[in-house]
C-alpha cells in the first residue's frame, strides 16, 4: 500500500507546461533578486579578496549551483511530471520520504520566512528613518504585522501573488541599478586592506554563500522541471534563471559596495547600510520598495511551508499549518536569530547538499531516469544524508585560514562537500545493495 502523498500523486500533462522564459527563469531570477541573497555578500568576500576575484567565484557558484544542485530534480520532474516529494521517494523510501526531503523542506522554510521578515522589517523602518533593532517593540510590531499578512497571503491566496511577481521582480533589479550608478564613481578607487586580503578566503565563502542560498530551491527545481516540456526548457530555465541571475543580483550588489568604500560614501559592508548611505528621499524610497519587492518570496516560503507539512499531515488544515510555521518563522526573526544568514545557509546547504547528491546518484544508476518509489526507508538515502550532513555541518580545520589578525576561521565550500559525500556514500550503498526494492506507481499516473 502506498502512502497517500504517492498514491494519488498525478503527474502534471503536458498541456498545461510552458516555456522555460514563462516560468522556470523568471521565478528562479526572483528568488536571487529577493535581499536575503545579497544584503550580507560582500562582508566575507570582498572584504577580503579583490572584486575581480569575487566575480569570477560568483560565476562558479552560479555554474555549480545549475550543474549539480538544480540539473537532476529539474530532469527528473520534466520526465515524470512530478513534484519533488513524489521523485525523492525513489532515494528515500516511501516511508522515508515523509522526512526527506517532505518535512524537511517544510521546516527550512519556516527559516527561509523568518529571514524574509527580518529584513523586510528591518529595511521599513530604516526608510521611515526609525532605528531597526531586534528584540525592539517598533522592531516586534512590524515583524509581526508583515509576517502575519505574508502568510495568510501565502496560505489563502499565493495565486494572486504569483500573478505580479514578475512586476515585482523588477523593483530589485532596478533598486540594484540605482544604487550601482549612484556609487560606481568609486570602484575603480576600492582595494582590500592588506592585513585583510584572502583571496582562497574570499573565493571559497562565496562558494558556500551563493549553494548555501540555492540548496532548498535547487532540490525544489523538480517542482519547476514538472512545467518544463522538455530538455532544452530544463537547460535554458536554468542557465538564465540561476547562473546567469547570480551573476547579476550577486555582481550589482558587490560592485555598489566595493563603489561605496573607494568614494568613502560608507566603510559598511552591509547592503542596506549602502543604500541608507545615499541618503535623502531617494534612499528611503529605495529601503521600502526593497521590502515590497520582498513579497513574493515572503509569500512563497509560507506556502511551501504550508503546503509540505499539509501534503505530509494533512490532518492539519493548510491554513492553520502554514500560519504555524509563520508564528515560528516571526519569532526567529523578532529575536535576531534569522539576521545570522551565513550559518542559516551553512545549515540549509548541510541538510540538501547531500539530498541531492543522493538524488543525483539514483539517477544515474538508474540510467538517467526516475526508478520509481521504493518499499519503506531506503537506507542508501538516509545514511548518505546523515554522513553529508554531518561533512556540512561541523567545523573542518583541514585549511586553517586567517581572515584577520586577531581571528582565525576555517572556511571551506562544505556544502560543496556534503554534495559530494551524499553521491559518493549513495553510489556505493546502491552498489552493496543497501537499496530497497521499487514499488509500482498506480497506474493512472
């Protein structure tokens, strides 16, 4: 018997798919336009590597993050219509797919929701020129005004959203331009500190910013595969929508900063702090259209969340699950926790670097198709995640680098890392024969 998230599973038919430039680019381009991508960016990267370098490693990301983060479950819901609930199955069991990636991807959007609204609050009251500070009651209030419209938004009606999210989508890429213009007069001046150059430093916490970032929504590109009507729709979708937005949401930003210290406009390595430092009506203005350009993403986080732990549990009606995962995500972020962006995306990039390394090697040991669900918890997965999570998630000091003279940090592309281990540990436990045996889809699917 098949869980019911299976077993009345239909994949989506190909009259109702549509070119990669009406749907997988354009939403993916959204997604590294939204300010969590690029607020903090340039704090551990350009701050200690030249601009020129910091450019080529977003280059690589964006090349690394479409070839082995997105590539495969982009494949895989192209070729079978489904989402990536139904297509993990094949690497995590049908009993073990209620946790992997189900529920998992559910809770880090709970995450994802309380980095939205953080900066969302934090950009609105920077552009009503009040001071923006967690644990603050200005700082509580519009915390949970947003977050509680957000969710309901994504609870009740993500439809309506999606419907302008292409307008708003243009808000930060013409935000970003402004403040590239208004700064740019600098660039040529910016050069790293001496005692702060770092140039594998630099290049590598780019690496692990940008996967980190891109993890949960490359997994998710199984979502997006499942309205690509073939092949060239994967390939264009993603080469557009991840590497080359990366490039440019990711470049704007670290070009306005580096503007920004080589006119001493700021010596902030924080976006907002940049845009604040134009200062006049322009610089308010630009602080709340970056907080309503944030809407889509907001309200797609809540819906994710919503609709991950309702397909799991759907004894819990969507509304009240989605406004649950909303009430954490907004205490996360009145706290100050969500501000924290690069261990959040340490952690996001741990926990689906080796899920989808896994995926990967499923697909290819199942010549480049999807293998079907299979019967129970599939140990291949789930011992090929807990082995690539723990390869993300602790410290490794194998390259102890310095970054500056009083502190010592060890940074390495350990999402990178976890991907790798999840594909190795998988392709060797299949081969042992650790994984379990297939079950049949029913047959209307």
């Amino acid at each position: 018997m098949l869980p019911d998230y299976l077993a009345k599973a239909v994949p989506n038919p190909m009259g109702k798919r549509a070119p990669w430039y009406a749907n997988t680019a354009p939403t993916y381009a959204g997604i590294f336009l939204w300010i969590a991508f690029y607020q903090q960016m340039a704090g551990g990267t350009l701050q200690h590597g030249g601009l020129a370098l910091c450019l080529v490693a977003l280059a690589v990301a964006g090349i690394l993050s479409y070839a082995l983060y997105y590539r495969v479950p982009a494949m895989l819901g192209m070729k079978t219509g489904f989402p990536l609930y139904v297509v993990g199955s094949s690497t995590f069991g049908t009993a073990g797919g209620y946790v992997m990636p189900g529920l998992l991807m559910g809770v880090l959007q709970i995450g994802w929701f309380a980095v939205g609204t953080f900066f969302s609050a934090d950009y609105i009251l920077r552009g009503m020129g009040m001071a923006s500070k967690p644990g603050t009651l200005s700082f509580g209030i519009v915390c949970v005004l947003w977050g509680g419209a957000m969710a309901f938004a994504g609870a009740k009606g993500v439809q309506y959203v999606s419907k302008i999210a292409l307008f708003l989508n243009a808000i930060p890429l013409l935000m970003l331009l402004v403040v590239f213009f208004q700064t740019s007069g600098g660039i040529s001046n910016y050069q790293v500190a001496a005692a702060q150059e770092n140039s594998f430093g630099a290049f590598t916490t780019m690496i692990a910013i940008v996967i980190g970032f891109f993890a949960t929504a490359g997994a998710a590109g199984a979502d997006f595969g499942m309205n690509a009507r073939d092949e060239r729709d994967v390939r264009w979708g993603g080469l557009v929508g991840i590497t080359l937005a990366v490039l440019v949401a990711g470049g704007l930003p670290l070009l306005a900063v580096a503007g920004a210290h080589g006119s001493g406009l700021t010596q902030s390595w924080d976006f907002g702090e940049v845009v604040q430092a134009i200062g006049g009506p322009i610089a308010s203005a630009m602080l709340f259209l970056f907080a309503i350009a944030s809407i889509p993403a907001s309200c797609f986080c809540a819906f994710i969340a919503g609709n991950s732990f309702n397909t799991m549990i759907p004894s819990v009606p969507r509304v009240s699950s989605t406004m649950a995962a909303a009430a954490v995500g907004v205490l996360l972020a009145i706290t100050g926790v969500a501000a924290n962006l690069i261990g959040f995306f340490t952690i996001v990039g741990a926990s689906f670097g080796p899920i989808i390394g896994a995926m990967v090697a499923d697909y290819l040991l199942a010549g480049k198709k999807w293998s079907g669900p299979r019967e129970g918890v599939n140990m291949a997965g789930y011992i090929a995640w807990a082995v690539g999570f723990i390869v993300g998630i602790l410290p490794l000091d194998v390259l102890p680098i310095t970054l500056s003279p009083e502190t010592k940090s060890y940074v390495q592309p350990a999402v990178v890392y976890s991907f790798i281990v999840g594909f190795v540990v998988y392709y060797a436990l299949a081969k042992a024969g650790l994984q379990s045996k297939t079950v049949a889809m029913p047959k209307a699917a």
